[in-house]
C-alpha cells in the first residue's frame, strides 16, 4: 500500500450535493406556461370527471329499465 491509497481510504469522497428534482421556473414566462398547464389539466380533469359521471348515471338508467322490463 503506498501513501496515496493509505490517504484517500482514510478520507471520504466528498458528498455531492443534492440537486432538486424539480426547479422552479427562473423567469416570468416559465411561470406563465406553468400556470397555462395548471389550467388545462385542471380543465381535461374536470371534463374527465363529468364524463365519468355521466356514465354512471346512464349505468344506474340502464338498470332502472331493465327492472321495469323484468
């Protein structure tokens, strides 16, 4: 074993430091894009939800028939 390797298995490796996942967007038009996005998943998600509702509500329409005919 020679000096160096005696010396660097005695020190650690210096930490890295920790980057976040996600950075904040640095200037106002990234904030307006983020903002944009915001919006239209808020919408397709609102959209998805009465689409999902309306679905069921034929489903429980579907039945009610279906025992009217029985």
């Amino acid at each position: 074993m020679t000096a160096l390797d005696a010396t660097a298995a005695e020190s650690p490796r210096p930490a890295r430091s920790q980057k976040p996942r996600w950075r904040l967007p640095a200037s106002r038009g990234g904030v307006a894009w983020l903002a944009v996005l915001l919006i239209v998943g808020a919408f397709l998600a609102v959209q998805f939800g009465r689409q999902v509702y309306a679905n069921w509500e034929i489903g429980q329409r579907q039945a009610e028939l279906q025992q009217e005919i029985a």
